[in-house]
C-alpha cells in the first residue's frame, strides 16, 4: 500500500528552486535513504512533507489524503513525525517532559490527557533506552542519548511515517550501530515507515532497503541500495563530496 505519495514538488527561496520537481512514492513499511550532495534539497524535501515548511507546488498525499496545504501542527496529527537535524529539547525540561511533550502534540484524534502523555512518554524512552534518565536534565545526556531522546518524542506522538535528518551524524561506532538498530526495530515493531536523510554511508548501506538520490532538486536515482550507489552518474554527482560507496 502507498502511504506517501508527491507529485511534481517543488518548494523555491525567493525564486530559487531547492526542490525542483519531485515524485515519490513510498509503501507502507518502507525504510527509504534520502542521499545527495550538501543543498540538494534534502532537509528542504522533508520539510515540505512534514508542513514546516510547505511546498511551494505539487501534490502530497498521505494516506489518501492531500496534506501539502497543512501546517506543521495538523501534519503531525494526521501521523507524520520529524526529527531535525539539530536537537530541539528544551532545556528547562527533564527528558520525560521533553518527550511527553511529543505525545501531546502529535496523537492523531482527540489530544490525551497528561497522565496518558507521561505513560506513552515513559514507554518510548524505554522503548530507545533511555528509561533509567527520566528525570534527568537534558542538558546532562550524550549527544547519542540526545538524539534518542528526540526520537522518543517523535515516536511518542504515534506516528505512522518518521522522518529523520541526518540523526546520525557525529556519532561513533557503537552508537551508529545502536542507532540503525533502533530505527529497524521502531519499522518492525510500531509498524512504522521511515524516510531518512543521512550522509553516513556506511549507514544507509546498512539500514536502507531503498535509496532515492536527490541532486540539484531532482531525483537522479532510485532503487536498490547497491545498484543506485555504483551508478555512475550518482557517482559523479558526489564527485568532491566525501563518499565511500565501497561496502
Ligand atoms: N530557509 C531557506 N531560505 C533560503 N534558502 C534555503 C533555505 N533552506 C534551504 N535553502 C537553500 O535550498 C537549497 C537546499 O538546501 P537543503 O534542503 O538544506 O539541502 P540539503 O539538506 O540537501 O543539504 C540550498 O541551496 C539552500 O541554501
Ligand atoms: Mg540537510
């Protein structure tokens, strides 16, 4: 079943094209790769699904449902959850606030009651791990727990389609491994699809089942992960950037 459908995307900055016509379609239960060089389009893509920052054309549907017109608060109702490149906890609140906050304000229907939120809450930091740092100050977590604590609160508003921004960065071996876990474990057992940006190759060919290479705006490639990464022509758009597509 297609869950996630674009058609024709483009989203400009004051006339310039940072996504350039986009089609898309992702199935139920997909872990999609999104790859490409440094500005080509990436974050902007995901940001014009999830309504933070909406297309400035085209179509997406979700569900069966047109949601390009939505604002960021009513696409995460309807079950899109994005983790952003920078962590966005707030500091003033524990981890469990700061993931309670995300069932708060992401549960499709109506919204849950507080106790429920902080239930919800308490199980998804178990759920990453994190269920012995509750009432820890954010400030005190690693960036790896940061990160999962980010996830925790996406996936503490029930989401059905996750997207993820470069989560992965920065993190050491064992942490990446934790980390590529932790998303194939959150598609198999929540049921969830996952679209994901990540410039850690070693990563995407790991985890990714499908690659879709995004340049100047425009799908280049798109398809199985070896196939698309010794595609000369997706080799040549990396040319200059750091890539090891050697597996
Ligand atoms: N808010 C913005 N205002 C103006 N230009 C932007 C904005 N966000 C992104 N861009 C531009 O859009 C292009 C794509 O950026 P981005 O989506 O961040 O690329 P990627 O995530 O693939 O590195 C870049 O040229 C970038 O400078
Ligand atoms: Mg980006």
């Amino acid at each position: 079943m297609t869950l996630l459908k674009l058609r024709r995307v483009e989203k400009h900055f004051g006339g310039l094209p940072a996504v350039a016509g986009v089609d898309l379609d992702v199935a139920q239960g997909e872990i999609v790769a999104l790859v490409g060089p440094n500005g080509a389009g990436k974050s902007t893509l995901l940001k014009a699904i999830s309504g933070l920052q909406p297309p400035t054309r085209g179509s997406i549907e979700f569900d069966g449902r047109r949601i390009e017109g939505l604002g960021a608060h009513d696409v995460r109702r309807l079950g899109i959850a994005m983790v952003l490149q920078t962590p966005r906890s707030f500091e003033s609140m524990n981890v469990l606030e700061n993931v309670a906050l995300g069932a708060l304000f992401g549960s499709p229907g109506s919204r849950p009651r507080v106790d429920r939120a902080r239930d919800r809450a308490t199980a998804m930091l178990e759920f990453v791990g994190l269920g012995d740092r509750a009432h820890e100050e954010v400030g005190n977590l690693t960036l790896h727990q940061q990160r999962f604590l980010e996830l925790a609160r996406a996936l503490a508003g029930n989401p059905r389609l996750l997207l993820l921004d470069e989560v992965m960065a920065g993190l050491n071996d064992t942490e990446l491994q934790a980390s590529i876990d932790m998303v194939r474990t959150a598609r198999d057992e929540l049921g969830l699809t996952v679209i994901w940006v990540e410039h850690v190759m070693k990563a995407v060919m790991s985890l990714a089942e499908r690659i879709v290479v995004l340049n100047f705006g425009t799908i280049l490639a798109d398809g199985e992960p070896h196939q698309v990464m010794t595609d000369p022509n997706v080799v040549a758009a990396y040319l200059g950037d750091e890539i090891d597509t050697h597996v």
